[in-house]
C-alpha cells in the first residue's frame, strides 16, 4: 500500500494476514523505531514566537545525532509510535539560543533554523 504526500510517499509493508509491520516516508523507515534519542523541546508554537518559547517538554527523535536534524522523524512517546503533531517548536541545541524546527504531518522534521 503506498500514499503519496506532495513529494513524498508513504508505503507500508504487510506481513502475513496481521496488522502492518513497517512503515515508509519515502525510504525512510518510520515505524517501528529501533532506535531514539530524547532531547528537550517546547510544545507546539507560533513561527514567531518558537525562539522564546519554554523548553518544558521531552521528545524523542530516530536520528543519529543527539539533537534532531533535517528529515529525522520525531515522537512523542520513548516507545517511539506516537509521531509528533506537526507544527512549529522550540529545541535545546549545544552552544547557543537553541533552534527552532518544523515538523511536517507525518513526524519528520522539515527545516531547522538557529534562534
């Protein structure tokens, strides 16, 4: 089964006569995770305001990184099932004022800007 999405599709693969076992963006695996890393966000915020936004919640991204980047997929839950709503939020990151970074309806983050 596949769904396209703009520019992007997603696919999901079945296994026996059960529920689905792997989902695709593209072709990037996004369910299930075998691996995530938390890292502290706000909630979801205006565009303008993310920069000045609280750091008071904990996510989880599928990235290599210990921040999240461009394309990695995020969660709400450490099981890693629960995508995170899309939107616009506010990260920790080393060295500076933090970043400010979108994520799409599927999960996956599409830009990230320093604040």
């Amino acid at each position: 089964m596949a769904i396209s999405l703009g520019s992007s599709s997603i696919s999901a693969v079945k296994l026996g006569t059960s529920s689905v076992s792997k989902v695709y963006l593209g072709t990037n695996l996004i369910f299930p995770v075998s691996s995530i890393t938390a890292y502290s966000s706000s909630e979801d915020a205006k565009p303008s305001q993310a920069c000045s936004a609280t750091l008071n919640q904990t996510y989880y991204h599928n990235g290599s990184g210990t921040y999240p980047a461009t394309a990695d997929n995020c969660y709400s839950n450490s099981a890693g099932t629960t995508v995170l709503a899309a939107g616009t939020y506010r990260m920790a990151t080393a060295g500076i004022s933090g970043a400010k970074y979108v994520v799409g309806i599927a999960g996956a983050i599409s830009s990230i800007t320093n604040c």
